[in-house]
C-alpha cells in the first residue's frame, strides 16, 4: 500500500538494499498519498544500488490500483500478505511477493480480494510496524 512523505522513499531503498526485484506502488483504500512519483522511487533505487555496489537496478512500477497490482502478477510467485491477524509463516525461498500496507493497513474487503487471489496472511511481528518498518521486518525473513 502507497505510505506518505518519506516513508515510501525509505521503504524503496531498504527494499533495493535487500535485493527485491520489483517495487509496485498501489493505491489502497487506506493510501493517503496517490500521487505517481516513481521516476523520483526509481532514482533513488539506482542511488541505493550505487551505495551498495548492487549491479541491477529494481523496477520501480508507476502506482496502480490494488486488482491492477494483483492481475500484472507472474504465475508461480509464492503470494503474501503481511497482517498482524496472520500466522508466523513458514517462507520458502524463490520467487515471492509480500504485500504490506499503508497507515492504518487494509480493508476487509481488500483482505478478501488477497486470498481469492492465492494470498495467504502472515505476520512477521508482535506489533503494527510503520509501512517502511514492515518492509525491513519482511525482508529480513527472506
């Protein structure tokens, strides 16, 4: 879910940092900010890549709703949501995709549209994290 201010800035270059491929930006109910800044994501991703001595640059997606999001998804990929109602799960390694959200998290009926869409919920903490915390507390998992 698009966080506001800085916090989706810090949340592209923790996720660059940690070696994520992809970086989609969506607009959820509880999203605040909805502007597309992505050429601004993406600069700062390369940035964080040159710091690093990373050799490839994520993609940074330009902000799309959530079942744009979840449509443009690869078969294959294992599929998470990170909800403080989830369980402690067992991640397996390859290919995955985490969805966190935004301040205040998501709605019910976002929830519903990830697990008809083969999401299962996790949790990956004791507490509700700020969106650019959740990122760093999932990426450390993997």
């Amino acid at each position: 879910g698009l966080p506001k201010g800085p916090a989706m800035d810090l949340a592209v270059r923790m996720a660059t940092e940690a070696g994520v491929t992809d970086i989609h930006p969506v607009i959820v109910r509880r999203s605040v900010a909805t502007g597309d800044r992505s050429e601004r994501w993406q600069r700062i991703a390369a940035a964080a890549c040159a710091q690093c001595k990373r050799p490839d640059v994520p993609t940074v997606h330009a902000p799309a709703t959530l079942l744009e999001a979840i449509e443009a998804l690869p078969e294959g990929l294992q599929r998470i949501v990170a909800l403080l109602s989830g369980t402690e799960h067992q991640l397996r390694t390859g290919p995955t995709v985490v969805a966190i959200g935004p301040e205040g998290g998501f709605t019910d009926a976002e929830c519903q549209l990830f697990t008809r869409h083969g999401f299962t919920a996790a949790r990956f903490g004791r507490w509700v994290f700020r969106t650019e915390t959740a990122v760093a507390a999932v990426l450390s998992r993997f």
